[in-house]
C-alpha cells in the first residue's frame, strides 16, 4: 500500500525524549512498522505515517502528551482499534499517533442501574464477555469488534441500531482530555442519570467529533437486558423492491423489530463464497426479533405475512444460538467477502442514509449507477433506520476504477440529501467526505463547527485535516 511521507518538523529527538519521559521508552516507537500500522484503518485510503506512536497507559498519560503537543503545535491523532474506514486515524500532517487501546478497564458495571464505564481501549466484545454472567448486554454493533471509545467519537451505530438505538443515543457521560491538557467529564464528573437539563450537552457534541475536538479517555454508557427470546431468519425476494418494501411495511405496522438487514443478490453471492453458506442468490432480509416468548411469536407471523405479501419466500429461522451466531458473524465478514471477490483489493464503502420511505429510490437509483459503470458492488444496509452501503473492491492499480466508484458513492451522496437524507449514516466524515459537508450543512453552519473546533483546540492539533477541508 503507497504510503504519504508528511511530517512535521516540529517532531524532533528533543521532542521524542520528552515524550518517552511521559510514557516511558517503551511506549513510543518511531518504526517504520509502527508508524505504518497507526498511518491508515481499513478503507482504500492511501497510508499517511505519523512521525512517532505514543501508547498510554492512563489518562494521565494523555493529558500529559496532549498538553506537550499542544505547547509544540504537533498534530495528535487519537487511535483506538483502526476499524475506521473513512481515514479517520491517517496522520495527514505527520506528528503523534496516540494509541490508547492498552486502557482496557472496565471501570465499574451497575447492573441495577443498567450501565458501565469503561476506558478507551474497551472494545464491544470485551465488555459483552464480561457481562456475560450479569444477564446484561451492549447492543449498538457495528461489526467489528471496534473500541467503544471510538464508536462514540463517530458516532457508530450498526445492525441493532433500529431497535436500540446508535452511540448517540446509548452514551450518558464522557471524560475527555483537551487539547490543552485539561481533563473534563461531559455532564459531570462520574454523572450517570438518564437525563439532565444542566447546562449545554457536551456530551452529544463529543459523540460524532472523530477526535478533532478532544480524546475520549472513558465512557458512561447504557446497558440492557438479555432478551428472554431471540430469533433470526433470512428470507429471499425475486426483486429489489420487494425486500425494500417488506422493511418499510415492518417497520409501519410498529413491530419492535431488532434487526433488519439487507442484502443484494451480489452481496449474497459474496457472503456464500467467503462463509460457506448456500444462500438462494437474490436479494434478501437477515431479521432478528427479540422479546419474551409469546411477544417474538406474534412478531414473527405479522413479519411472516407482510413478507409473503411481498413475494418473499424460503424463510430460514434460526432460534439456535450457535446458529445464529454463525449466521451474525458471517454478516459481520461481509466487508472481507466483498474484496475477498477481487484478490488483493481495498474496500470502499459508501455510508448514505434517507427517511425510511425513500429507501427503495435511492437503492434502486444506486443499483442502476453500478449496472451501468460494470462494476462489481455488493449492496448491504442496515435498512430499518434507512442506512445502506455498497461495498466496492477496489484494485489500487486501477485508477480509472477508483475515479468511476468516486463518482458514483458522490452522486450517491447528492441522492440522499436530494431526499433529505444524509453523505454518512455511520461512519463519520474522515478526509473521505469533507467535500460534501457544506453542501449537507450549509455554509453558516459549517463556520459554527468552525468556531467550536477554534474554541476546543486554537492551535488546530487535534487530528488535523478531518472532517474540514
């Protein structure tokens, strides 16, 4: 993968020393490895190499690098997992990538009061092994098992989103170390009650920020039962607009569904190959209803009836949990399935979201787009809260590709907001859409955003060259 050389001059071995002073000589590395591996996330984005990575140990360890690149106006890039896929963590201006995923506390868990806190290096799967024996869960899952931290820093959300809700909705509290230095909880310190009209809500503002504004170092954050009874099933559609129609008619008639996922013919035919099912190819819902017993069973004969009314057809349930385990974790893949359909490529990922009733438009508009450019694009969406992608393996050796899968996730872009939708449902603006973001916004409100970023962090360090051109 070709790799950006920028770099900031004003990383020095004199300012390498004091880092290590910070941390410690074996918490920062100047490898071309190490720098490499912190320099891209997962997307097609060409590698930008931080001049040094800085690993924390504690929050004090932040405030203190934090407070040392501020005073040299040295870039700081927040790392967590590298799950991003929009270059959220690529040092674009060279200086420290701080790697804070070796904080992996779970803080405390107040099963009583359903919610936790946890430090920045806790990832979704960490914490749900450890509730395991408190009958409790945390459901936002974007796929990968990304940092939780993270996941608020943009916002993430992801196949339980339609019933639970996204980060946004899921976080109570936030310690975040400024650019400055300065350590502060967003509604308090250590406040976790379920509302509050105290003062403005920082807490949303970090949520989403992607690490432009400050450093999430811990998280308040909700939990939930264990539903009492949980089944899956994937049924298949003749058309497009039959699987479309089936989740909008679901989600009307006001069944609390917990996922409602969609899969295009090409996506099946990705999915099959790399996880070795035997999927009828042809488009189709992956649904799962969560409840008590006889709440699931009525559940599922309302969805069972719109689905037929729809031409839908082998319906596959799955109430066994290895199986329907098996069946989430090979929806998780689908992201290597679809480059796994073009050895050696990247993925890109278009992210759009609209209002429920224009999904079928915009997913058929976008279909036509692939059609028509002869590309290969598995279409995939999360579609019960109107968020879809479509997942381009993309040869980096092939510029004329890359320029065709730009244009089409662009006019994408435009559709959405064309039908009052939004460039990115879930993940984040990065360097990948900073060019869309007045147009979603508007001028005014971009130069507010302006004005905030300037009042949290005047010297610009905080992950310089994200979310603004």
């Amino acid at each position: 993968m070709e790799s950006s050389q920028t770099s900031s001059a004003k990383v020095t071995s004199g300012f390498i020393e004091e880092l290590k002073k910070i941390v410690g000589n074996g918490n920062v590395s100047t490898t071309s490895a190490m720098r490499e591996q912190h320099g891209h996330d997962e997307s097609y984005h060409v590698t930008s190499l931080p001049d040094a990575v800085v690993f924390a140990q504690s929050v004090d360890h932040v405030s203190k690098v934090a407070k040392l690149c501020n005073d040299n106006g040295v870039p700081l890039i927040p790392f967590g997992s590298g799950t991003g896929l929009e270059g959220g963590i690529n040092a674009t201006l060279g200086g420290v990538s701080l790697d804070v995923s070796q904080m992996t506390k779970i803080v405390a868990v107040n099963a009583e009061d359903f919610d936790c806190t946890v430090e920045s290096g806790v990832t979704r799967m960490n914490l749900n092994s450890f509730l395991r024996d408190t009958g409790l869960w945390f459901p936002v899952d974007p796929g990968a098992d990304a940092s939780l931290c993270g996941m608020c820093s943009t916002s993430a959300s992801g196949t339980n989103a339609v019933r639970y809700g996204t980060m946004r909705e899921n976080v109570l509290n936030l310690e975040v170390v400024l650019a400055d230095g300065r350590v502060i909880w967003t509604a308090g310190p250590n406040k976790r009650c379920r509302k509050t009209s105290a003062g403005y809500n920082l807490t949303n503002l970090f949520v989403g920020s992607e690490g432009t504004l400050g450093i999430i170092t811990k998280a308040i954050i909700k939990l939930y039962g264990i539903p009492e009874s949980i089944v899956s099933a994937v049924v298949h559609f003749p058309s497009v607009q039959g699987a479309v129609d089936t989740t909008v008619q679901i989600l009307q008639c006001g069944i609390p569904i917990a996922r409602l996922e969609f899969l295009d013919e090409v996506a099946i035919d990705a999915f099959n190959k790399f996880s070795k099912f035997n999927m009828k190819v042809s488009p189709s819902l992956f649904l799962e209803f969560h409840g008590s017993s006889s709440g699931v069973k009525e559940q599922v004969q309302i969805a069972e009836d719109i689905v037929k009314g729809n031409g839908g057809e082998d319906f596959k349930w799955a109430t066994d949990p290895e199986e329907r385990n098996r069946l989430w974790k090979a929806r998780h893949e689908i992201l290597y399935a679809c480059t796994a359909l073009c050895p050696g490529s990247k993925p890109y990922s278009t992210d759009v979201c609209v209002p429920i009733s224009h999904l079928p438009e915009i997913i058929l508009r976008s279909k036509e787009m692939v059609k028509e450019a002869n590309l290969i694009g598995p279409m995939v969406g999360h579609v019960g809260d109107g968020n879809f992608h479509i997942f381009f393996p993309v040869d980096e050796k092939n510029p004329k590709e890359l320029d065709a899968i730009k244009d089409i996730s662009h006019k994408m872009c435009l559709i959405a907001m064309e039908l009052s939708g939004t460039c990115t449902g879930e993940h984040g603006i990065g360097i990948g859409k900073r060019d869309l973001l007045e147009k979603e916004l508007g001028k005014d409100c971009l130069d507010v955003m302006k004005d905030v970023k300037l009042a949290f962090d005047p010297k610009m360090i905080m992950n310089p060259g994200k979310v603004f051109l």
